[in-house]
C-alpha cells in the first residue's frame, strides 16, 4: 500500500519529514526531450518559501533543489525524475515540548492513534513542509504543459475580507508578498494581519487558481473526472477544508437560467458567454479557463492555550510556540497552482495515450 504519491501518467511521489536530513520527490512518466535544469524549479520554490515577508514563518529555509536523475545534457531522459532539497533549518528543541503531547488542529493526534509512532519535530511528515516537493514537481508538470497552458493562483479572501473583483490586477498578485489581486484589500490585509500576528492568532483564506489555454478534451468520464482530480490534490493540500470549482457553492443559489454558460459559433469557432463551471463539464475541460478556489483553515498553532490531551491520557493545555505562519494560506497559493499544474500535465498526457494529440 502506497499513500505518498498521486497522478497516473505523471505520477508524482514525495518523501521526507519535516526534520529529517533532507526531503524529496520523484516525478515518474514526465515524457523526455524537454529542457529541464534547477534553474526551471528553483524560481517556483522561491515564492513557496518562508521568512521572505513578516507575513509568513521566520524559519529560514534555502529550500535550494538538486536534481539526482532523470536529466540529461539539460533534457529530461524519460527516466524517473529525483528532486531533494536539504533541510537547514532542523531546530527541534522548538518542538521538544510538544513531544508527549498533542496539539489541537494538528495531526499529532491521528498520526499516533493510526501509527502508534509519530516523528514529533515539526509534525514529521504531516508537516507543510511536503508542500515544497509539490511545487517542485509542480515546476516539471509546467514543462510538460508548454507555454500556452497559463496557471496563476492569487489569495482571493482573509478571513471575513474578501477582494473586490472589480479591482482584479494580475500584475499585482507578483508585486506583493499576500498573492493579493486587489490593491485596497491589499492595504487591509496587511493591517489585518499584523494585528492577528501581534495578538499570537492566525486566521483563514480562500485561494483561487485559473488556468488558461487549456485545450478541450482533458478529463474523462467517469471516475477520472478533471473536476474529480483536481478536488482530490487541492483538498491534500495541508489545512485545506474546501474546495470549488466554477461557481463551486454559490451555484446552489443560482437559476438554471443565471448559470447556463450560453454557447455560440463565431468565426467558426464555440465560444461561451460565460464560465460558471470552471471550465469543466462533465469531467472534461471545455476550452475555458479552469477555475479552482480552496479554503485553508486558520493556523492551529497560535499562542493561546487550547484543552488538549497527552500521548499517556492526562487532560493538559496546549500553547504552541515556535515560528508559524499567522497565515498559512498566504505560502498556499503557490502549491495550489502546483496542484493544478500536476494534474493538469497528468490529464493531458492520459489524453494523448487515449485520443492521441
Ligand atoms: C504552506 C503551509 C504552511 C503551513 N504552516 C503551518 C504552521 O506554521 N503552523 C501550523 O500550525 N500549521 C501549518 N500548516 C498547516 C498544517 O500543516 C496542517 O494543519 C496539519 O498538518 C494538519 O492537517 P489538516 O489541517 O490538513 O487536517 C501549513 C499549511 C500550509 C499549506
């Protein structure tokens, strides 16, 4: 039995614990003759890693990738592709504390009652830190998916605050450390979020990934459904409690009538009016935008003690200490659009190897 790895043409397995000398990953299927060097990788986990804002963790990670296979002369081989990156920052006195005891929100909990083991430092491999190989995974799936295929991923909600999509600006969500589209939300935010951090708290967000240029056809009935997939790797996603597609819930308050996406010919060509599905029916894309948004859970460690238990049975108080994201849906929103570019390279290689090209 095998739980560490997703996709099936591009099969993506990753490994390592939070505090273990180094984590990595293998992307198998990845077909050859791209062009692929640490240089392609290394920007993508650049923006995924900590200490880069007073907004996210100080945990000083490098997270500098090496690729151990599956590139030759700078081109992939069609052989399984090795990424690691060496862990750094391993402080485990920080964790020491919480060894005997559970903390709230965490996995600590489940981790033990199914293992009846547990890597305490950092979480082990609960730990967000996995999330570091799914980027870089990620960053091999875009490879595969070429330049016309566009997938960008911005923080859309904090806590109760949402953008306003009037003011949507791309360019903007590159410019600022929140991944925020909108320049006055931006400006809220940050109040918002130095006061939560001040006050040892954290607070939730909603993240929306877009991908353009994807062509028609990817997906298939009935349980490889694009929807389907891409549901299960954004709910992997550590803290994520949700997930949309399109119009995702709001859809419930809709007419037939206001979510009908109308379709037309024009010069040859079926264009929809609109894109309240996402750009998925029936499991497969339909030559529109993808449109996935998640929603990622408040941080659990915040410095107020919550009732917890210990790994012996005695009711205790859990304040976790230690450097932690306020929040953590701000590093999310790179390895949502990694999610979204895994499964997408997956679906368009399942889609050659049964339509052709
Ligand atoms: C990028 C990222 C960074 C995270 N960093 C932290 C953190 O610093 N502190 C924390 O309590 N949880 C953090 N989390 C969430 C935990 O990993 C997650 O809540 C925990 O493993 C339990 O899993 P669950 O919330 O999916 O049930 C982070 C999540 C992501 C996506």
């Amino acid at each position: 039995m095998s739980y560490n790895t997703f996709g099936h043409m591009f099969r993506v397995t990753t490994w390592g614990e939070s505090h273990g000398p180094a984590i990595g990953c293998v992307v198998d299927g990845c077909p050859p003759r791209l062009s692929l060097s640490e240089a392609d990788i290394q920007p993508w986990l650049d923006r995924r890693r900590p200490g880069q804002s007073k907004f996210t963790t100080q945990r000083q990670e490098a997270d500098r990738v090496e690729i151990l296979s599956g590139v030759f002369e700078g081109q992939t081989t069609g052989t399984p592709i090795s990424l690691v990156i060496h862990n750094t920052d391993q402080r485990s006195r920080d964790y020491g504390d919480i060894a005997g005891r559970y903390r709230p929100g965490h996995a600590d909990v489940t981790y033990d009652r199914k293992y009846g083991i547990r890597d305490y430092r950092g979480g082990g491999r609960s730990s967000a830190r996995e999330t570091a190989m799914r980027v870089a995974a990620g960053a091999v799936a875009r490879k595969v998916l070429g330049q016309g295929i566009r997938i960008r991923a911005a923080l859309v909600q904090v806590g109760a605050h949402k953008v306003e999509r009037a003011r949507w600006d791309w360019d903007l969500v590159s410019r600022n450390p929140l991944f925020c589209p909108d320049p006055v939300a931006l400006v809220q935010w940050e109040d918002l979020l130095a006061d939560v951090r001040k006050a040892g708290s954290s607070i939730g967000a909603v993240i929306e990934v877009v991908a353009e240029g994807v062509p028609p056809g990817l997906g298939a009935p009935i349980y490889g459904k694009l929807d389907s997939d891409l549901a299960m790797a954004l709910m992997s996603i550590n803290a994520v409690k949700g997930v949309e597609i399109g119009e995702g819930f709001a859809a419930a308050a809709l007419t037939g009538e206001e979510n009908a996406d109308p379709m037309r010919m024009r010069d040859d060509m079926l264009e929809f009016a609109s894109n309240h599905a996402g750009g998925i029916l029936g499991g497969i894309s339909t030559g529109q935008p993808v449109v996935a948004r998640f929603a990622v859970k408040p941080t659990s460690s915040i410095l107020t003690p919550v009732p917890s238990v210990t790994r012996s049975g005695e009711n205790v108080d859990v304040m976790t200490k230690g450097r932690h994201d306020p929040c953590v849906g701000i590093r999310a929103v790179p390895v949502g659009e990694a999610m979204m570019a895994c499964v997408l390279a997956d679906h368009l290689l399942r889609h050659r190897g049964q339509v052709g090209s």
